[in-house]
C-alpha cells in the first residue's frame, strides 16, 4: 500500500520506457488505490491504446468502469477481456457484475456461474457425489442445498428457499453451523445440517455429514446445487424475485420480545441499529466502508436517536471515540456476541425499527428478518438489479450510492434528510 512510493518511481521510469503499455497499466493501478477509479481510467486508456490484446489491461479498465458506475462501459470491456483470454473466470465475473447492475437478470447469472471455475487462490469442492441440478422440475425430487462464499451471500440466497421447498418433494439445506437453529424455524420443511470444511493439499473439502447420506447410507438427496447458482435458474428477470415483505428469516419470537424489552429501558426514542464496516478489511476493500468519523454528522443531527450496535467484532474504541467526540452513546450489550450468536443477532435486528450500514452480514440479518436497511454504498451492488435507490430483493430497502471515489459527503447530507423525513413521518403516524 505505499502507493506514494510507486507512482513516483513509475513517474520516473515511464519516460524511458514511454511505449511499455505494462507500466501504464500499473500506474493505473496504482492511481486507482491512491486517487480513485476516475482518476485511473486515463493511464489505463494509454495503456489501452499502446497494447489492446492485453488481457489485463482490458480487465482493469473493466473493473474501473463497474466502480466508477459505467457498467455499459464495464460491460464493452469485460466482453473483451473475455475474448482474449475465454476461460479466465475473473472477466466473466466482471460481466456478470455489471450485468446484474445493468438488470439483465438471464445474461448475469448465465455469466455468475463462473465463480465455480477452479482457480489458484480460491478451490471449494463437495464430497456428496451427487449429479448437480440443471434447473428442471423438482417435481419428485430431492434436492441438497450447499452454501458458499461469506454469511451475508448465503443469506441473500436463502431467499429462494421457500419458492424449492414448495418445488421440491424434499429440501436440504447445507448451511453454516451458526445458521441451523435459525433455518430450522425459517423453512420447517427442510432438513437443515451445518457443513464441515477440511483441507487436504491445499484444497476445501466441504461436507454435509447430517445430510449427504441416509441411514442405509445412500445419497439422501437426488440432485445437488450451490446456493449461489438458483438464481441462474429461477431468477431470469426482477419480476422472478421472491416476495418477502416480512422477511425469508424467522426469528426466535421470544428473544425478539427479550431484546423489545431491553430495549425499551432506554427511553421512548427511536431505535436505529448501526454497523459500518466488514470483518475483512484491506486498502481496497475500506474504500466501501464508512468509518465512525463519517458518522459524525449523522450523530449531531439526532440527538433524540437511540442508536444501537449491529457491528460484529471489537468495536470498543468507536464506541468510545463517539461518546467522548461526538457526544453518542452507541448502545451495546456485552452480552451478545455480535459474530457467533446469530439467533440473538436475528432477534435483534427485528427489535430494532430501521438499520444503516453498508452491504455487509449485519444489513442481510435486519432485511432477512423483515427489518427495513438503509444501505451505503460507493458503488451500485451487483444485487441493485438495474436500480439506483430500491433494493428490488428486499422489501422496504433503500440504497443511498455516492461516487466511489468520495462517496461519504455526497451520501451523508442525504442520509440526514431521509432519516429527518422518516422520523417526521413516524411521529405523525403516532408511533
């Protein structure tokens, strides 16, 4: 990350090598984790013109067009990458995303299916043996559900779960093991079983040891699929997307009344539950997030605010930077454990009466549970589906997107003005 360091010596060795497209495209790189995408997009159009047939080049000029909201563009420039180099999954994913923003549904999913491709930094296998769906009638079928990729996607792709488990004569459903008890209530059709990771030579060996087989150990299940992948065959347009108003997670009723109560010791004021960044945290990555210092505004306009922590983790010195700078308290109890105890965390998130945060695992929890999510976003999410304000999968969402490369003043000042309208609303409406 000393990106200083190398675009400075880039600037130094450019003019001795001024034809080299391989140097342009990595000061391109190098602008782009310093000053933005935008400000990327003229070095790797050099480096565009000097080398067209470079896989990587291409690559990148699509990946700064998709941040920068130009998907058409990032579309054009995916498409090329792709024919230069067709097996190479990170094109196709590429297209797939500025597709699904663009809401071509049919040609997105079609292209997401490439995640599967096998690849060095990333190989999940099943053990189950079992033939994989093809998207025909579960009429008379078994199907076995695998999850993938991180706790906020296998969330969203629960959303497909009662429309199969109407579908198919039995569903089983792999899933994280903090998820079985809140699945088990959520679809009481399905056989619901935590999977188990192994590696063995550097592979993830991903085993479903409660649903794979019966007790005469035959495949329990006739056909099998990622969670990811149901889209791609059920998902063909926005008008295909489930309907959940009330959310497609259920809740423990009895801890949504516990955590109604506690927090009703606080006072009259409105709940407002609050995350701001993921687990996982690099140079690229943070460009997404708003630290607590961006909260700021937000917190001095609504003194009459109860805001609550939905952010996983240590988040002790935020907590403590907005008490003692911004003068918030941001209620937390120590009790909850934010990361591991997902029934608590469920019900939480339905005590609470509107949630805002970026697209991260706590904003799933709250919509999951019919909970409404005011999402901030740098750059529009593959799952807008061609929308610029509405998340069409979950009811009663908004995004507020700013530009990717200084997103927070220009989301911030808007945030302050919904959240002013809502609570006008909301004590007009007597609540």
């Amino acid at each position: 990350d000393k990106h200083d360091e190398a675009i400075a010596f880039l600037q130094e060795t450019i003019p001795l090598f001024p034809d080299n497209a391989a140097m342009w495209n990595t000061v391109g790189s190098s602008v782009a984790a310093r000053d933005g995408y935008q400000a990327s997009i003229p070095f790797y159009a050099e480096a565009y013109r000097l080398d067209p047939k470079s896989y990587n080049i291409l690559n990148n000029i699509s990946l700064a067009y998709e941040h920068c909201g130009q998907h058409k563009d990032a579309a054009e420039f995916a498409r090329k990458a792709i024919k230069v180099d067709p097996k190479n999954w990170n094109a196709h994913m590429g297209l797939a995303t500025a597709l699904l923003c663009l809401g071509d549904l049919k040609a997105g999913f079609r292209e997401y299916e490439w995640r599967q491709a096998p690849r060095a930094t990333f190989s999940l296998l099943y053990t189950h043996g079992l033939p994989r769906w093809d998207g025909r009638s579960l009429k008379g079928k078994k199907i076995l559900i695998g999850s993938e990729q991180g706790l906020g996607d296998e969330i969203l792709f629960a959303l497909a779960y009662r429309d199969l488990a109407q579908e198919a004569d039995q569903l089983y459903i792999g899933c994280d093991r903090r998820l079985v008890s809140l699945y088990q209530r959520s679809f009481p059709t399905a056989q619901i079983g935590a999977h188990i990771d192994q590696m063995r030579d550097s592979y993830r060996y991903r085993i479903m040891p409660d649903l794979q087989k019966n007790d005469d150990d035959c495949p329990a299940a006739d056909v099998f699929i990622e969670c990811g992948s149901i889209p791609h065959f059920r998902w063909k347009s926005v008008g295909d997307l489930p309907k959940h108003p009330n959310g497609h997670l259920t809740p423990d009723p009895d801890r949504v009344v516990v955590w109604r109560d506690r927090l009703a010791t606080l006072g009259d004021k409105p709940k407002i539950g609050i995350f701001w960044r993921s687990g996982l945290q690099n140079s690229a990555r943070n460009k997404h997030y708003a630290p607590i210092e961006v909260w700021e505004p937000i917190f001095k306009a609504f003194p009459d605010v109860d805001f609550i922590n939905l952010q996983y983790g240590d988040t002790t010195a935020e907590r403590a930077q907005a008490l003692e700078q911004y003068g918030v308290t941001i209620h937390n109890w120590d009790d909850l454990d934010l990361r591991n105890d997902l029934e608590g965390v469920a019900a939480l998130s339905a005590a609470v009466e509107l949630a805002i945060g970026p697209a991260t695992a706590p904003g799933s929890f709250c919509y999951a549970v019919g909970t409404p999510v005011w999402f901030l976003l740098p750059a529009r999410p593959w799952w807008s589906f061609g929308s610029d304000d509405q998340a069409p999968a979950f009811h009663g969402c908004r995004m507020f997107l700013g530009p990717i490369d200084d997103p927070w003043q220009d989301i911030t000042p808007r945030v302050i003005t919904a959240l002013r309208d809502y609570l006008d609303q909301r004590l007009n409406s007597g609540k």
